[in-house]
C-alpha cells in the first residue's frame, strides 16, 4: 500500500541530499561474474498562475507530484507524460524494463542506466512509499521532457531515499519513451580523436597519458586476435558526475561502495567510462575487456585477471604502480615477519596490504614474471586456470618451477627485484 508522507517535509529533505550528496569510493570490488554475464544545469521555472491539469476523481495516479510541479505547461502534453510515467511507474515498481517504455536499443547502449532501474520495488523491510515526481521541464521547447523520480522506502516511521533517477522523455506515437539523459547531459563535453579512441571529457586532454591507453589497447586486442575497433572513452572527473550523466542523481547503493562505477564498458564493449578523471585508466579496462573478449572466458580466474589489470593499468582505486605496491609488500614482510604470501594469497578478500587486495596485488607480482620469462601467451595461459583457480598452482609450477612450498619464497623474492 503506498504511502502518502507531508510534502513539506519530504521535499525539504530531498533538497538537502540533492545539495549535500557526496560520492565516496571505497573498494573496486566488482564480482568478475557480474562483468562476465555532466549536471543538467536548466532550471525549472513555474510560474505561479499555472495550475496542473485537473484529474477526475477516481484517478490514483502510483506516484505524487512534488508541491508546484507539473509535467508541462501545454495541458494536452501533460496529460500524455502523465499517462506514460504511470505507466513507467507501475511497471519499475512491478520489477519490469520493457519495450513499453525504453527501446531495446537504448536499453543496449546505456546498460549501465538499466541497471539502477533495477528493484526499485523489491520487496524488503522497508515499505514501499509513493514514488515522488519532483520536476519536470522541457530543454527543447517542448519537444522532450527531463524528469526527475523520488524513489522512496520508509522504515520505523522514517523515510528513506532510495534512488532519484532523472528519465528523458521523448513523443512516440500517441504517447512518450523513456532513455536516460545521458546524451543530453554529455552534449557539451570535448573530443578528441586519438588513433582508435575517441576522447570525451570536460578538461584538456593529457594527450601522453592518452595515447599511452591507445597503444595498449591497439596491442592487446592483437594479442587475442580481434581487430583494431574504435572506442568512445567518457572521462569523468568525479564518479559523482559520471553517475549524474547517466541520469542516476542519487543511489543508496552507491553512496560509499562504489562497484564498476570506477570504470566500465558500455554499449556493448563500443564504449569504457570512468569516473577517475585518468586518460589511461587501463585497469578496470582490461579486466571488463577480457570478460568481454578472451576465448573461454568462463575459465577466466579472477584474482590473476585482476592481477594483470594490475601490473599493466597499476592498482585500480589508488593508482600505485607496481613499485609502489612491491614497497608496501616488503614492509608488510617488516611489520609482520610471520606473514605467508601462500596464506594471503589463499585468504582472497579477507587479507589486504594498504587496503589493497592481497590476491591481487600477489597476483600481478606473477604475472610479471610470467612476461618476462614467458611472454604475454602464457600469462593468458595462466589466466585461464578456471574461474575456482583449480589449474593455477599447477599451471604455476609448470611455468615458474615451484610448487606451494616454495610459493612464498618467490614472492619474498620478486617483491625485492
């Protein structure tokens, strides 16, 4: 049953967040299986002789409408838009993304948007509240609509906000689509054509930075055998923006445990976006690129995939490179002279030196001397030890000539070289 909470109070404190809302990362801890499988700055401006368009009296519309807003001016617009969005309501509340109200198409190019559209009505603790329509303007002189969604739970007599998402709507037949903004939103951002990618960003162009992630991409798609194909790179300066584009202005989800919003592909690899303000951000890259890409990739074994994205893009969230991470790893050995390396590794995610993944950071100190002994084949060989890891230590002695007895000795000795 929706619930109906005093606007007053629920859009002054949907205001706060919109002013106040920060988005910290914390880990890069996208689960591998998940990959394997610019502010809109218009304003609303509401005149006050003009009234939303009257409703009979037994229309129960799934959402509320925030105090002054209307969906628009032109009454017969209005009530077209108000048709669709209950539509679109009814049916995100039902846990359904359709054809009905987003093309298959743009559902493809921005999956990333999709995805946030997910659960919005799953059921919780929490009680479901009405969802609450807190603008809605026209940036092209009526021709489409910019509409921002309050998505709300309230638990123990206390709301709370769950998504706020901005929709572009769009005239189709005799009634409107949805997309998300983001084509609006990035409309004024700078490109750059480098080689194979074309840069997208609102700063200038660190063009050595840039062209270094242009020839590693040119070389490790020749390493697995595909062509030379063009990218589109969104660099976005903070994650905040990048999730902003999208049109997702606020995500519980999303407040401190940011996943591949570091970095990922898009429209069906055409496309890598990040939110690290970096022209080479190979690291989440490379790992959704072999997910993507590498033959058998269901036999992929993350920890060593993360390693690779390692040793050639440097650690994902804090960007140290690899003697940065040799450096911590030593004095791990000094703080802690009992430390096993086979242990930490064995560990995964519940061992971290300097708040970075042990079994990553291990994993990129092999795969560097698997290069360097062996060539880049053999580290893919290594790659694929099975997504349980059930080849690697034996694929690792065949490689480097030692088994679990002398697995940490080799760390000991290749974070010192």
């Amino acid at each position: 049953m929706n619930i109906c909470i005093p606007h007053r109070f629920l859009s002054t404190l949907i205001l706060l967040v919109l002013c106040t809302q920060q988005t910290l990362a914390f880990t890069t801890g996208t689960d591998f299986n998940e990959r394997t499988s610019n502010d809109s700055t218009e304003q609303l401006v509401i005149e006050n002789n003009v009234q939303a368009p009257q409703l009979s009296n037994d229309y129960r519309a799934p959402y509320e409408m925030n105090l002054g807003a209307v969906f628009s001016e032109d009454e017969q617009i209005s009530l077209r838009l108000q048709d669709s969005v209950t539509s679109l309501i009814s049916a995100l509340l039902d846990g359904i993304i359709s054809e009905d109200h987003f093309t298959k198409e743009e559902q493809s190019i921005h999956s990333f948007f999709y995805k946030a559209l997910r659960n919005l009505g799953a059921a919780t603790d929490q009680h479901q509240l009405a969802p609450l329509v807190l603008k809605s303007y026209s940036p092209d002189e009526g021709k489409t609509h910019l509409i921002t969604i309050a998505f709300m739970k309230s638990k123990d007599q206390s709301i709370q906000i769950y998504r706020i998402i901005e929709f572009h709507a769009y005239p189709h037949d005799d009634k409107f689509l949805f997309k998300s903004p983001f084509e609006y939103n990035t409309r004024n951002l700078t490109t750059h054509q480098l080689g194979s990618v074309q840069y997208h960003l609102s700063k200038p162009l660190n063009i050595s930075r840039a062209q270094e992630f242009v020839d590693f991409k040119d070389m490790f798609e020749s390493l697995v055998d595909l062509p030379t194909t063009p990218l589109d790179y969104y660099c976005f300066e903070t994650l905040d923006n990048l999730l902003r584009a999208h049109g997702i202005i606020y995500d519980c989800t999303k407040c401190n445990w940011l996943k591949e919003d570091l970095g990922f592909t898009d429209n069906n690899s055409r496309s890598f976006l990040t939110g690290k303000g970096d022209e080479r951000y190979i690291f989440e890259y490379l790992v959704d690129f072999m997910a993507n890409h590498c033959d058998d990739n269901a036999d992929l074994y993350p920890p060593f995939v993360y390693g690779i994205a390692t040793y050639f893009g440097d650690y994902g969230l804090s960007g140290d490179d690899m003697p940065t991470l040799k450096a911590q790893f030593r004095n791990k050995l000094i703080e802690d002279p009992n430390t096993n390396f086979l242990v930490e590794f064995q560990n995964g995610r519940k061992s971290s030196v300097n708040r970075h993944f042990s079994f990553y950071v291990i994993s990129a100190f092999l795969c560097e001397e698997v290069v360097k002994k062996h060539g880049m084949q053999a580290m893919l060989k290594l790659a694929h030890s099975g997504r349980d890891g059930e080849l690697f230590l034996n694929t690792l002695e065949k490689l480097l000539g030692v088994d679990k007895d002398g697995f940490h000795a080799l760390i000991e000795r290749l974070i010192t070289t």
